[in-house]
C-alpha cells in the first residue's frame, strides 16, 4: 500500500509514475487528498472535543466537591452535549476511514525508475541471455506428446479426475518431480535460507497483507464456508509470518524458502498456451523470499537474480531475463525480473519464475517494521520470487533434451534422480 506520505507531499510524481503502468490516478489520487484532509479535520475536532469534554468533566467532579451542587449541574448539559457532538465526530471519522481505505488499496505499487514503458508482455525489455538457443531436430515432440511416449504425465486421467489444469504425474514423471523439488530447496539451504512448510489455505488478512486482495479476488480458489483461500503461491503465507511484527535490525535480511503446491483459477486462459504443462491449475513450487532494509533491498533482488540463473544453468537450459514494462508488472512489485527457458519443440520462450521488489508496499499492509539501532521504527522491504515454478522447467527438460536414447537428465539432477535417462 501506498505511503500517505508520498501522495500529501509528492501527489504529482505518484500520478507520473503510475501512468507507466497505463493508469490515469490523478481523479484517485486527487480524492485521496480529499479524504485524508478532512480524517486529519475531523481527528483533531474529535480530540479537541473530547479534551474539552475530559477538562469538563473534571470541573462538575471538583465543584461537586465544593459542595457546588447546583453550578455542577449547570455544566453536565454542556458535557452532555459535548458527548453527543465526540459521537457524531467519531461516526464521521470512521465513514471517511472506510472511504480512504477503499480508495488507497486501488493504487497498485509505485513503479521503480527503471521499469519501461509498455502495455503487455511483448514490450518487456531483454537484459541478458544465456546459453545456447538452437531449433528442434526435425520430428522434436513435444512434452505433452513425450509424457504420452514415456509415459510419465497422464493429463487425460487428471482431467477425469478433477479437470483440465490438473496434472496426474507418474513413474519416472513423478521421481523427476520430487527431485527438482529437493534440488531446487538444496540450493536455497546453500544460498542461506531457512526453510519452511506453510499452510496452504490463507485467510483475508493474509490474503489482503501480500497484495491479493482485492487485486486478485477472482484469480484464487475460494472456500466460502471457512473464507479461507487456497494459496497462489507460497509468499503469501511465508511473508504473513512477519505480519504485525516489529524485527531487530540485526535480524536483517530474513531469508525463507518454501516448497508448496500451488493453486490459481487462470481465469479467461486459452489458446496453445496452456496446452500441456504450459499453464496448470495446480502445480509445484519452490519460492525464496527476502526481508530487508529499505537501502538494500535492490542488491538484494540482484542476488535473488543471480541465484535462480544459477539454477537455470546447473540444469543446462538456455534462459533469458527479461525487465517487466509498467503494463505487465505486477499490482504489488516495484520492479520485476522475469526469468524464461527456451523450449525448443514449442520454438518459444516459457516464463518459469518471477523475482519482485515490492519495496515497502507488502510491509505497509502488513505492518511489518523493524527497529533501528537509533530505536525508530521504520517500514521494511520484501522480496520474493520462484526459484524455481516446476511445471515449464519439467516442459523444457523433456523437450530440450530428447535424444536416441530417451529424455536426458541434466547432471546436476541425477543425483536426485538416481537415474540419467527417461525411457
């Protein structure tokens, strides 16, 4: 959530600044100045009322003392209506909070400088490319049909099951699941991260804290009878751990990773990009999530960055990194990377992890702090990304590494595996 503070003293740069996300906040950001004009009116006719009122009241307690019974009671009508006036202010005062906060979570983050312009996806701009991209050898399959050859998918028993988007893994198909699973949280352990197993259902405050809500209300999975939802991602329930949580500045940065599964509605996906394990309902991730101070936070991205190329690299994909344009970026980030592997049967690029900056926007709904060493209490900065989303790595394994002999496993993984080819 937007600081106050920005749009009181800087409401014009907040208005530049979202117009790189193709978004006119002035109307938005005019009322929110509005509104936070007359809370702070009202406050401070609230406070003055109630001293008055406090002030009084002491008076009629000490004329009644005096044994001035009858000037006593002279000014119980006065308090009285000064009780009635403090109620109507504090009923105002709540209305216009109620306003103001309906108002303010509209505002998505503000975008970091570097952020391009652009409307979507196709304006999103290269920062680096790595390892070899080389066409498909004549008769490539593709991993919808490899997983139908080997069979180690069975997409038409989990459709029966459930329904499209859900995967049934098997054989070899489901071994090579839980050995990037365990690959991918190793490498975090190395990195320096602590590793959790959160719930997999939030509630609205958690929900709301991350950015969710009411962003993303109709891209979760719902549970009415509980107001529960089901997780899109584990950094909702890792970063709701410091919910409300005042840290030590020497307990910075925070590091946690998580394996979960994963649910999302992708509500209005189709085309051939959700064929196969393109775009699933559920799926398996593992995430890494940084809490940090503020004058941090980007060299904190850096590494967050750097660490998932290594990963890409150790599993001898060719990846890119692409910088999201403000009309692709995310409500709550400020900055985002995408990190995308090259499939070679699909001849295309698939995004398979997304690493934020959300700067102090996520800690502004959450409330999380951190004391510094002068003993203030200031906004901390959250980060988070996938390192790594399993369903397109497994996609562009299958199809990048088919060969007479089978499907090669990278060497990196067939330590966890316990086996070099699928056959």
């Amino acid at each position: 959530m937007i600081d106050i503070q920005q749009i009181r003293d800087h409401s014009d740069e907040v208005i530049k600044r979202l117009r790189v996300r193709n978004m006119d906040a002035a109307e938005l950001v005019n009322s929110l100045k509005i509104l936070d004009e007359t809370k702070r009116q009202l406050q401070k006719k609230l406070d003055d009322t109630l001293a008055e009122a406090n002030a009084l009241a002491k008076q009629i307690g000490v004329l009644f003392k005096a044994g001035k019974g009858a000037d006593a009671e002279s000014l119980k009508e006065k308090s009285a209506m000064l009780k009635k006036l403090a109620k109507e202010l504090q009923e105002q005062l709540d209305d216009t909070n109620k306003n103001f906060q309906e108002f303010i979570v509209r505002l998505p983050n503000l975008p970091h400088p570097s952020v391009p312009a652009g409307k979507s996806d196709a304006d999103n701009e290269v920062v680096q490319e790595a390892g070899k991209v080389k066409k498909a050898d004549e008769g490539a399959l593709s991993h919808w049909d490899l997983a139908k050859k080997y069979d180690i998918i069975d997409f038409e028993r989990g459709t029966k099951i459930t329904g499209a988007g859900f995967p049934v893994y098997k054989g070899l198909g489901a071994r090579i699941q839980r050995a990037l699973i365990t690959f991918f949280l190793d490498e975090a352990l190395i990195a320096g991260y602590t590793e959790y197993q959160p719930p997999l259902l939030v509630n609205e405050d958690s929900a709301f804290g991350t950015g969710q809500l009411p962003d993303k209300d109709g891209q979760m999975y719902h549970v009415p009878s509980d107001n529960l939802y089901l997780i899109p991602t584990s950094e909702v329930p890792i970063t709701n751990l410091f919910r409300d949580t005042i840290l030590q500045e020497d307990e910075l940065p925070v590091k946690c990773t998580a394996y979960s599964v994963c649910f999302r509605r992708e509500a209005g996906s189709y085309g051939k990009d959700v064929r196969g394990l393109n775009r699933l309902h559920q799926f398996d991730k593992v995430e890494i999530v940084q809490v940090t101070k503020p004058e941090l936070s980007y060299k904190a991205l850096d590494e967050m960055v750097a660490h998932v190329s290594v990963l890409l690299k150790k599993l001898e994909l060719p990846y890119r990194i692409t910088r999201l344009c403000g009309g692709d970026l995310g409500f709550a980030a400020a900055l985002t990377y995408d990190m995308e592997v090259w499939s070679a049967a699909q001849g295309r690029w698939l995004e398979v992890s997304s690493i934020s900056n959300f700067e102090a926007y996520q800690s502004n709904r959450l409330r999380l702090r951190y004391k510094t060493s002068e003993g203030k209490n200031r906004l901390a900065h959250t980060l988070n990304g996938s390192a790594l989303a399993l369903p397109r790595i497994l996609a562009a394994l299958l199809e990048n590494n088919q060969c007479e002999e089978g499907i090669y496993i990278p060497k990196a993984l067939q330590a966890y595996t316990g086996f070099r080819y699928i056959q």
